[in-house]
C-alpha cells in the first residue's frame, strides 16, 4: 500500500496508469513503464538544461559588460563634469577681471574724449580770434569788432569734435558654460570634491592707463584723470 501511494502520489500526471490495485505486478508494469518514460525524455531534458544553462551563462556575462561598460561611463561623465566646473570657474573669473579691466579703461578713454572735444573746438576758437580779429585791419573791428569777438566765443566746430568722437561697444556676455551640471542633466551620481586640476588660474595684470590729456593728472595714483584747479598747472604727476 505505501509503494502504490507513493507511485500515484509521484507520478499520476503521466500517461502510465496505475489501477487501484495494489497487485505486485500491476505496480511493476507502472514503474517499468515510469522508466521508459524517463528514458525517453531524458535527452530532451538533458537538451534544454544545457541551453538553460548556457543562456545563463551569457546573460551573466552580458550583465559583467553592462557593470563595467556603466562604471566607465559613470567615471568618464563624472571626469568631464569636474572639468566643466573647473573650466567654467576659470572662465567666470576671467570674464570677470577682464570686464572690470575693460570698464577700467573705458572711463579712462571717455574722459580723454571729453578733453580732446574741448581741446579742439578751442583750436577752432584761437584760428577764428587769429584770422578774424587779429588779422582783420583796424577799419573792420571799428564797425564790426564786438562781432567778430562774440562769433569767435560762440563758435562751436560740430564737425571739428565729431573727430574725436569714439564708439564703444559693449562687452561679450558670459557663454558656453551650462545652466544645469553635465552630470544632473545625465543622471550621474558623482561624489568626491570638486576637480583638483592643478592648472593655474592666470594672473591678473593691471590695466593699461592711457596718458592724461595737457592740464590734467592723475592725483595720488588714481586711474582717472583730474583737471588741476585754477591758478595751477600739471607737473607730473602733482598740480
């Protein structure tokens, strides 16, 4: 009885019927009909076991490529994204320092301008007093001679200073640089400090001075030039 239960427990589901007899030979006949079953199936299961095993095989081998593949990667993107900051930073200084230098600069040259405007409509106003007054003969000033005196002073040559007239041009904005870091934009999780390039940021260098115009200095090493005050004159760098 424990051997029939045993084959109808373990082995009901395949096409060997056992009866409800517990007859010696009707168990024989099931078994030896189990063992042919099993002979038959054998080298199928043997088959797909192999296949089995050798799919697993790959797909392990192919996960191993995908670590190593994503871990050069992950290094790779996070090199470039301590790069990028490193880069950016030394851009961003750069910019920086230069447009300090070139706004420097520029009021140095805008007031030059004012100066050199001024400079030459008194050139216009000395030619007009020589040639229309003091070149003019004595009958001229008698009638004429205040007007000559006041057309000189209020002659203002627009064509003359239009030629000391300078167009600046506004300096470039920050560019290149991203908005959101390389590595948040390609979902990498990078840690460590940032890049420890041994690169050296260039060194500022003072910017260039333009010399002052005639009558002006520049006063206690200021960057701007400075009109000397009436009744004095420049020498130097001291009025």
């Amino acid at each position: 009885k424990i051997a029939h239960r045993f084959l109808l427990r373990e082995f009901s589901t395949l096409d060997c019927k056992l009866e409800n007899s517990t007859d010696p030979d009707a168990m024989l006949e099931h078994i030896m009909c189990v063992e042919k079953f099993v002979e038959d199936a054998a080298p199928e299961a043997r088959s797909y076991h192999v296949e089995c095993h050798n799919q697993t095989q790959e797909h392990r081998r192919k996960a191993q490529e995908c670590e190593r593949r994503r871990t050069e990667y992950e290094e790779a993107g996070c090199g470039v994204e301590k790069e990028v900051e490193f880069l950016c930073s030394t851009y961003k200084a750069c910019h920086s320092r230069e447009l300090d230098r070139y706004e420097d600069v520029e009021a140095q040259v805008r007031a030059a301008e004012k100066v050199r405007k001024a400079h030459a409509v008194a050139v216009d106003r000395i030619e007009c007093y020589i040639t229309k007054v003091l070149r003019a003969d004595g009958a001229a000033l008698v009638d004429n001679g205040e007007d000559r005196l006041a057309a000189c002073k209020a002659l203002v040559s627009n064509a003359t200073s239009a030629q000391f007239t300078i167009e600046y041009t506004m300096p470039p904005n920050m560019t290149g640089c991203p908005a959101e870091p390389v590595a948040k934009r390609e979902g990498l999780q990078c840690g460590g400090p940032a890049s420890t390039s041994t690169t050296p940021t260039p060194a500022a260098t003072p910017a260039a001075q333009l010399p002052c115009a005639e009558g002006q200095v520049r006063i206690n090493g200021s960057t701007t030039c400075s009109m000397c005050s009436a009744g004095k004159y420049a020498e130097g760098n001291e009025c």
